[in-house]
C-alpha cells in the first residue's frame, strides 16, 4: 500500500483529505500556495464537522 493510500485511509483528526494529497491531485499551480492551503483546510475543516454532525446524530 503505496503512503497516499495509507493518508487517505487514516487522515489526522479532523481531516477529511490532508493537503499533502489534495495537491498531488492537482499539481502545481501559479501563485501563493499557502493562500489556497488556508482555504483548503478551512473547507476541509467544514466537511469533516458536517459529516460528524450528522453521523452523531
């Protein structure tokens, strides 16, 4: 089982899809890369709270 599988598999808590793997999905980019990473994790952040939400209910 190759790393990415074993992050997507077992993300850090309160990740859905880490950085590391969303960005190998779409390559590089031109521009500020941590602006679009805070935006990223923020977005993340709100999936993850929005499934535990529902799945606690």
């Amino acid at each position: 089982m190759s790393e990415k599988e074993k992050q997507l598999l077992n993300p850090n808590p309160g990740v859905c899809v880490p950085w590391d793997v969303k960005l190998e999905e779409v390559g590089d980019f031109p521009g500020n890369e941590e602006i679009v990473k805070k935006e990223w994790e923020k977005l993340d952040d709100f999936a993850y709270n929005f499934i535990w939400f529902w799945v606690q209910r």
